[in-house]
C-alpha cells in the first residue's frame, strides 16, 4: 500500500501534465526564430511570444465578449491544427511591388462555458505575426455583436513605447476628432507612459536589448469597427474599440457580423533591429483585393494651393497658378482644396478643369465628408454622406474628367464610419476615381483592399506646420519616427516638399520654417504615398536652385523596393527606396548637433552618384561622390538637415 499510493500519485501527475500539454499549441515562423505559444490557464486564453529565445510578449490574453457569450473566460481547449501558405502578389502602391510571402498557420480552437467554439487562427511569417478571431454559427444564431476584445500585449517591464494619443472625441476643429493628427512619446518606459483615451495603431516598442516590436492592425473593412491601444493598466496594453462620443454619439462602439465571421488581423513585426519594422509588408499580405478596379489608375505627383496660400487662393487666378506650377514641374496633378464649389463654382470649374488637360494636367477635387458627425462649413457638404447624392456628384466628376478626390472631415473609427469609408472608395471606383482621406482614419491593408485608393493622411502632416509653431519646433523629430511608425504600415498623404523659407503666400515673415532645403528633398523620398500632393509654390520655380528644381521634378511617388538603412526613431533615419532600376537614398537629422554617418549602399558600389545636402551654413549644395567598390559613403546630416543621393 505505501509503495502503490506513490505510484498513482505519479501516475495521476503524468496524466495532467500530459493533459496540459496536449491544450499548448506552438508555431514558428519558417526560419525558426520567431516563436508564439498558446495555452489556457485558469480558463484563460494565453499567447507568449520569443524571437530567438528572447522574450518578447511575456503572457498575454486572448479572446472576445459577444452579445451572445463571453470567450475571455471559462474556456476549454477544443482541438488545434497546422498548415502552411505561400502567395506572391504584385502591389503598385506600396513600398514594394512584388510580395512573396510564407507563413506558417495553426488554428487554435477553444470554446466557453456554454460549449460555444471560436477559433483563433495565427500566420507566422519571418518576422511577422498575424492573428485573428473566428467566430462560427452557435445552433440557430447567424448574426452577433462583438461589444469588447481582451486581445493584449504584455512586454517585459524594461520596454520602451514611441506612441501617439488617441485624440478625444468631437473635439479639435469643428468637433472633427478623433483624426490621428496626434504627436509622439518616444523612447518612453512603459511603465510612464500615460494617456486617458489611449494610443492609435501603430506602436512601436523597444523590448531592452532583445529587439523591437510593431503593433498594429489590418482588413479593417465596412465589418467591423477599427480599434487601438488602450492605456497601459496594468502592465498591459490591450486592444480598445471606439469611444461611444465619436461620429456625435451615433453608432455602436462594437462590430456587427454575420455568422460565420471574423475579426480584422492583428499584427506584429519583430526584428532584432529596425530593418524588419521599416521593410514589413504584412498589412498586404494577410488580405486580398475586394473589388477589381475599373481602370488603370494613374498615380504621381501634384501641386495644391492650400496648403501655402490657404483658403483666399481658392480663385480662379490663383487656380491657373497652381496649374501652370504643375504643368512646369511635369507633375500628373493639381488639388483643388475647400470651398471651389462656391469661389470657383460648378460652371467654372468644367472650364478649369479644360485648361488643365489642355496643360496635361488632371484634377483631384476637395469633398467634406459630412453626415451628422461635424460642425466644418467648408464646402463642397453633403455630397459624401448618401448613397443618392453621392452618386450623382461622381456621375458629374466622371463627365467632367476629374480623376480623383480629397474626401475630408470623418467621425472615428466606429462601423458606421467604416461603411463609410468603403461605400465612398466603392462606389468611386465605379466612376474611374481615386480616393485621398483627410482627417481621417488609419489606413489598414486599403491599399491592397481597394483598388481606387492613393491614400490618406491620418498623422500630423504639413497643414499643422503652418498653424502651429511647436510642430515647426518638432517637424524634424517627427520625421524622424514615420518611416518607422505610421508610414511603415501604409500610405501616408503628407502633403510636404516646403521649399518657402516662411510658410505662407508672401514667404518673408511670419511661420518661418525650420528645417533646411535639403531636409525638405528628403521627404518626398521618405514619406511614401503612391499619389502626393507637394507644397510647392509658383515662386519656388524662379527663388529655388536649378538643381533643387530638377530633384524634385524626377522624384517618383512610387516603389519596388525599400530598404532600411540606418536610423534610430526620433533622432535620424536613413532609408533607400527603388523605383525601376534607379536608387534613392535619403536621411534626416532630428538631432541638434551634426551627424556623421558611415552607410553601407552596395547597389551604388563603384558607382558616381548625386548627393543633395547641407554645407556647414546650412545652405543647400549638390556634389558629385564617387563611392568606391565596398558601398560605403560617409556623409554629415546637419542639424534639422538631410541628403538625398541619387543618380
């Protein structure tokens, strides 16, 4: 008897253990570095996550709460399986433009209290984690509300966050927030970083020594809410719906599906350094194509008066300017901003459109989104927000030939929005047009989702350098932290290249800029957008060097290929991109001391190449640099100041 009790003991030991273990599932990403456990503990739902053997998500929860059950506790395992998927796509508009992409997949099946089942299914690629929820029909239901996510991130205590706020709800100008055009926490411990309304997507973290993190979403379509991080509580930041204020308190603040259905992906992109973050594609490469496009959409560059001369340009006079300007600089297309349709007028506007193409320039045309979710006035209102009028306002933009349009002003990220925002690229598709958000959202995967899509600003773009003295302060810090952040995840309409020593229509007192000619050059390279709408003005042709003019007159908005070359967020950034067989290398320095580099550039090995760049007066000079057989270029960022070098 003492000898068997042992034995059962023992035997009842194994059998648990062995219990448990078979409820754990693991995957790995195809080159073995990237590892992701699930398991229940407690009747929870947990994920942790190493990259080669560094912890990098200690436990984290996992699951949903419907109107129809909850799946965040008393869970039970139900079965587990395994697969793998490999694609290549071809994608025109963002930072590559020929995708292979290999993952390997486990569907991990669990079920509540009440025996309902939902699975979690993971797509682990080199570097990249995608994971969604998927909800199947429990008995006679077929429909069900999503009301909360448990979804979290649970990083070791020594990380770092670099994290933009969430703004409030119906507030900023004419109550038109929340539209991500927040500032950045960098470099911040966790721990100190604090926010009542939390923190958009993306959010990078620095894991310590163990490498960096990128946390974000995609396939945000009209089925579903768009979420972000919530404040971190704690330690954790978890993945938070809208708040009940936006979109002026209309809508849910959850997601309505039809069963089976399923969440959108979240992501993220781990590397032992940037490279990863900055080169990801897995906003793309988790969704498909939802509608095909009727035409071949053209993309490019373009002129807007705006954004310089605000509001008093939008006249006649000062139209042809802006498309004599472009016309000039050889660029596809010219913006016309707010109020056209009332200082213009619908007559005028046929006959300015004619003079335009008549200078091989097209028109994209400014459209408040309106609804009943702002107060702004400017117009064309009303136009956006129904199905009726907004289909016979893109029967009359076909007829008149404009290409495209700026569609301004949105609620949040509620469903309702999100309806929004695909029914206006939808139906727009079926009239030949392309579509650029303005206060607006976060793009995630649209560019490969929606055929007519060219981008959207969601960040604090070139508009808030003219209004506001404290951005011009932080204008090269903030460059520093997109290709990083916000722009690595999708396409972000900046709407920059200020060339204006004072940012306004008389460029000789007043918002004077801060930042160096040369730093300015550099963006148009490292911000990514397929069609972008620079802040030139008919002045720069004539007050601007020859050289600067020509830089920009054959910078491509468009890419095959970007690299990660140097960089560290919110101090400097050096980035390559390639568009055909031409290379572009720019950088900028948000430091207030010079910076010198010594770049690895192997496809400019024994080469000659064009270097655009500050002196020691921070005056903008162009050299002619032999780079010898090694690659390597040594170059000096000013402060506030960039290079680009190309051929």
């Amino acid at each position: 008897m003492k000898t068997f009790l042992p034995l059962v003991l023992l035997f009842c030991f194994l059998i648990t253990s062995s219990f448990v273990r078979s409820q754990e599932a693991v995957i790995t990403s195809p080159d073995k570095y990237l590892n992701l456990k699930i398991f229940i503990e407690n009747g929870k739902l947990l994920y942790t996550v190493n990259y080669k053997d560094a912890v990098i998500l200690e436990k984290s929860p996992l699951g949903l709460e419907t109107n129809e059950g909850d799946f965040s506790t008393g869970l039970s395992f139900v079965g587990k399986s395994e697969n793998k998927i490999s694609k290549t796509y071809t994608q025109d508009k963002i930072k590559r433009s020929e995708v292979n992409y290999e993952a390997n997949t486990l569907k991990y099946t669990f079920q509540n209290g009440k025996e309902q089942k939902m699975s979690v299914l993971f797509q682990i690629s080199n570097n990249d984690i995608a994971f969604r929820y998927e909800l199947p029909t429990w008995g006679e239901r077929r429909a069900c509300v999503v009301v909360a996510e448990t979804t979290g991130f649970r990083f070791p205590s020594y990380t770092t966050a670099f994290l933009s706020y969430m703004m409030g709800p119906m507030g900023a100008f004419a109550r038109t927030s929340p539209s991500y055009e927040s500032g950045y926490q960098a470099d911040v411990p966790i721990g100190d970083t604090k926010s009542n309304t939390g923190y958009v997507f993306p959010g990078l973290f620095k894991v310590g020594e163990n490498g960096w993190a990128l946390l974000s979403e995609t396939g945000v379509s009209s089925l579903y809410c768009a979420s972000h991080l919530s404040a971190y509580k704690e330690g954790l930041y978890t993945v938070e719906y809208p708040n009940q204020k936006e979109n002026n308190g209309f809508g849910s603040v959850g997601a309505q599906l039809s069963l089976p259905g399923t969440t959108p992906w979240r992501t993220i992109t781990i590397g032992e350094n940037l490279r990863p973050i900055v080169e990801t594609t897995i906003p793309f490469d988790v969704v498909e194509p939802l509608y095909e496009p009727t035409k071949n959409y053209k993309h490019g560059r373009g002129t807007w008066s705006w954004i310089v001369w605000q509001d008093n340009s939008m006249n006649w006079d000062d139209q042809v300017k802006y498309i004599d300007l472009a016309s000039e600089m050889g660029y596809e297309y010219i913006l016309i901003d707010a109020l056209w349709d009332t200082n213009i007028g619908y007559d005028k506007m046929l006959k300015l459109i004619e003079y335009a193409n008549s200078k091989n320039v097209d028109v994209f045309l400014w459209y408040n989104s309106n609804g009943g979710f702002n107060d702004a006035p400017q117009g064309p209102r009303n136009k956006m927000s129904t199905s009726v009028e907004r289909k016979k306002e893109m029967k009359w933009l076909k007829d008149a030939g404009v290409k495209g349009l700026k569609v301004d002003f949105f609620g949040g990220d509620k469903q309702e929005t999100m309806r929004l925002y695909e029914d206006i690229l939808s139906d727009a598709n079926d009239y030949g047009l392309m579509i650029i958000f303005h206060g607006c959202t976060l793009p995630r995967g649209w560019e490969r989702m929606y055929p007519n899509y060219v981008g959207s600003e969601a960040v604090l773009a070139s508009e808030m350098l003219i209004f506001s003295e404290g951005v011009r302060n932080d204008e090269a810090f903030y460059a520093s932290l997109h290709p990083f952040i916000r722009n690595t995840v999708g396409s972000m309409e900046f709407g920059g290249v200020l060339l204006n020593k004072y940012l306004n229509k008389g460029n000789k007192e007043g918002q004077k800029r801060l930042t160096t000619d040369a730093f300015q050059l550099a963006t148009a390279v490292l911000f990514q957008n397929p069609v972008q709408m620079f802040a030139l003005t008919p002045n720069n042709l004539f007050d601007t060097k020859d050289f600067v003019l020509d830089f920009m007159k054959k910078v491509p908005t468009t890419w095959d290929e970007t690299l990660y070359i140097d960089g560290y967020p919110g101090k400097y950034t050096v980035i390559a991109r390639r568009h055909g067989d031409q290379w572009y290398i720019a950088g900028v320095n948000a430091e207030k001391e010079p910076l010198n580099l010594k770049l690895e550039l192997p496809m400019y090995a024994e080469m000659k190449a064009r270097l655009i760049s500050n002196d020691k007066k921070q005056e903008i000079i162009q050299k002619e640099v032999n780079i010898n057989k090694t690659g390597i270029l040594e170059v000096t960022l000013q402060p506030r100041g960039g290079f680009v070098l190309s051929k």
